[in-house]
C-alpha cells in the first residue's frame, strides 16, 4: 500500500525536449519562425521591428510610434480600427522596447486573413494625427507625474541611468522629451524604421502552409530595396558612472525602495547558465537566501529578489526590495552578509539538490502552451543563440557543484562593490 506519508525522491530532469521553431522565408527574404503546437485554433502572430529605443534619434520616437500606430490610418481612425479588431474578437498590442518593438495579434486562425489586411495597413499608412498626438502626451505626462511619485519606479530609473550612464539603455522618458515630440519626427521614424522595413514573424499555435501562404500574401510582396539597414547607437560597452552610493530622501516616504547592481554577464557568455543556477541560490527564487533571511526571518520586506536584466547588446545585475526606512541600513547589510556566505561557505548538499530540483521543474512546466514556446525561441533568437543553450543549461544544472558556485560567487557576486540605490531614506 502506498505511504503517502514518505515524499517523492527530488529527480532532476536531465534534459528536456522542448519544441523548436520551423523557419521559411518569404518571397522578399522576411523570415517566419513558426511554431505548430497547441490543440485549439488559435494563433499569435508577432512582428518585431529593429525600431526600439537604441536606434531613435531623438528620446521618446520609438515609444510614441509604437503605441500612436492604432491611432488612425489614411483609411480608419482609431474608433473604426479599434471596432474593427473587436469584431473578429481579436486583440492587438502594440509594444515599445530598447531594442525591438512589436506588433502582436491574437485571433482565431479563421479571421487571419482578415485582420493581417489590418496590420499591413497599420505598418504602411499610419497617420498619427494631431488630436491624437495631444492626447497621448498629456496622457503621458500624467501617467509619469504619477510614476515619479513610486520609490520604485524612480529607483529602478537610477539603476538605469547609473549603469548605463548615456548610453540608449540608461535614458528615460522625462516630461521635457514629451514635450518635444511632433507629429513630424513620429513620421521620418515611421518612415525610417517602420514603414518598408524587415521585421521577424514568430507565429505560434496551430499553424500550417495555409497561415505561411497567408502571411506571404500579406507581407511577402513588400519592396525591401530601399531598406537601409541600422545599428546601434551603443558604439562601445557600456560605462557606469563612478559614484556607487545614490540617496534620494523623501521626507514624506514610510518607505525605502533599494536597488544594488552592476552590468553583467551577457546570455551567450559561457558563465551564463551557471551564473543563473547561482542566482536562484541567491535571490532568485521564493525560497532564497535573501528571502529566507530578509522576509522570513528578519521581516525586513515582503519580498526581495534579484535576477539578470537582459538586453540585447548588454546586462545588468540587480537586486530589489522595499522595506520601511528604518530597516533600510539592515536590509542592505544583511544583503552583503549573503553575498558574502555564497563566497565563503559552501552550499549544502541538500539545498543545491532542492534548487537543481526546482530550476528543471520550473522550466518543463512553462513549456506547455505554444505561446510559451515562441517566448523560449525569442530568448534564444535575439541573443544570438539556438536551441544548444539549454543543453548547455542542463549540463550546468547537472553537473555543477558546490565549489564551484562558490568560485562563481567570488567572480560575480561582491554586491559590496556594486552600485547602491536608496529611495526614501536612512533612518
């Protein structure tokens, strides 16, 4: 009889056998990566534009082009496109980012044909009117006048700027940006970075040759000889500025919002993988070290965390919490305290085992829907790397041991050299 009272044996997967991408191109070269899963007739369809902030010359184009591309065509104006994308009960976003911005659709595969008719229109004859335009500043200005009261979000904006200094990764939209964006600079990016330009497709779903057949239709006809093709604005790494304490006191604050990180370890960089496993250790997860000590047993916050910020031509390290001010100094020391036990003292057997465990779980169960699957192929694709990475991902799980997470933390993890946030004060 079963004794339901003894758990499991942990087992740490291996590997896993995650689904790849199926890339055709179309008759002008655009690539499709497709990914045929799922049991309901659904699709996402994505375009992603090398358009993102990186590449504007002039703060807040990328930003307000993405997000004013459904505000009127030569032949719609935004009620009509918003009444038309409802109709076929679809839903379109429009998503800004450093590197790339991306129309995404999700329909049924039944109306694809109808609402790519849409999407084409929207990348060759958008219009981005005036009243609009107005609209979507003020709406802007107060939606940072809002966010520029958070601890956080302005904390998180400091980071930005102190490790990446001037660089595109390190600038914020401000109310001044706002205020000089026109309707003339939102066109020439357009017409720039948009209109006429390559983009990658990731279609996820139950796709087949009728959805590459439709999309070649719609986008496979588009002239490309004009395209121009665009780089970075970011010539050279990145460089942090020299001052690593940042304090910007609120008075009327109950709390502090704390950011601690420096640049970091790139995806393809062969520490990576490991890197990561020592992270989760760390901060990474619910069960952490910083959680078990800063919230579970000090009761400093009810959460801390730290992770790898990835971009496509850089990273960052970081760890962030919010805690009430009078912890603020506490909750920093005891932050070094396990940074410093990672390099000093070997990891357990039985925690290094618990997180092996849990890392290969974590991963397996978020490869079960089709739109997850694009997500994994995308993290992989726009760094450069293929599907060997997450071999490479479980050998480091498999065969890493506790010395040399502990040779890794003496590499990376000195959080007493990184740069130091505080939004609220020290009391």
């Amino acid at each position: 009889m079963l004794d339901r009272s003894i758990p499991p044996a942990f087992q740490v997967v291996d590997k896993v056998s995650i689904l790849e991408a199926n890339t055709q191109y179309l008759d002008n070269g655009i690539p499709v990566h497709m990914i045929n899963a799922g049991g309901q007739p659904v699709l996402r369809v994505e375009l992603f534009f090398k358009a993102g902030s990186a590449f504007e010359p002039k703060l807040g184009n990328s930003y307000f082009v993405i997000k004013m591309m459904r505000e009127g065509t030569s032949k719609r104006n935004t009620q009509q496109i918003s009444e038309y994308i409802d109709q076929y009960g679809a839903f379109v976003e429009f998503k800004p980012g450093p590197d790339r911005v991306g129309i995404i659709l999700y329909t049924m595969a039944k109306y694809l044909d109808n609402l790519l008719g849409l999407i084409q229109e929207l990348l060759n004859e958008a219009t981005f009117p005036e009243k609009e335009l107005e609209n979507f500043k003020n709406i802007s200005h107060q939606n940072l006048l809002l966010n520029l009261k958070r601890n956080g979000f302005v904390a998180s904006r400091i980071m930005n700027h102190v490790l990446f200094g001037n660089h595109p990764y390190g600038l914020d939209l401000t109310d001044e940006a706002i205020n000089q964006i026109n309707r003339e600079d939102l066109l020439a990016f357009y017409n720039t970075f948009i209109k006429d330009n390559p983009c990658d497709i990731i279609v996820s779903g139950e796709t087949n040759d009728e959805v590459f057949n439709t999309l070649n239709q719609y986008f496979g006809r588009l002239d490309l000889s004009n395209y121009l093709k665009m780089d970075h604005k970011m010539l050279s790494k990145p460089v942090s500025l020299p001052q690593k304490h940042h304090l910007e006191v609120r008075e009327q604050s109950t709390q502090s919002s704390i950011r601690i990180g420096q640049l970091s370890l790139t995806k393809n960089h062969p520490d990576y993988p490991s890197f990561i496993i020592l992270n989760e250790i760390f901060g990474g997860y619910f069960g952490s070290r910083l959680m078990s000590n800063i919230r579970e047993d000090k009761g400093y916050t009810y959460g801390v965390y730290s992770r790898v910020a990835l971009f496509e031509q850089a990273a960052y390290y970081g760890i962030m919490t919010d805690v009430r001010k009078e912890f603020t100094q506490q909750t920093i020391d005891e932050i070094h305290k396990e940074s410093k036990r990672m390099r000093t003292e070997l990891v357990s057997k039985d925690e290094l085992e618990l997180v092996r465990n849990y890392m290969s779980g974590s991963l397996t169960s978020t490869i079960n829907s089709p739109f997850a699957l694009a997500d994994i192929f995308k993290g992989l694709y726009f760094h450069g790397l293929d599907y060997s990475f997450y071999q490479a991902y479980f050998e480091a799980l498999k065969n890493i041991t506790s010395q040399d997470l502990m040779e890794l933390a003496n590499k990376y993890l000195h959080t007493e050299e990184m740069h130091e946030i505080v939004v609220g004060g020290k009391e």
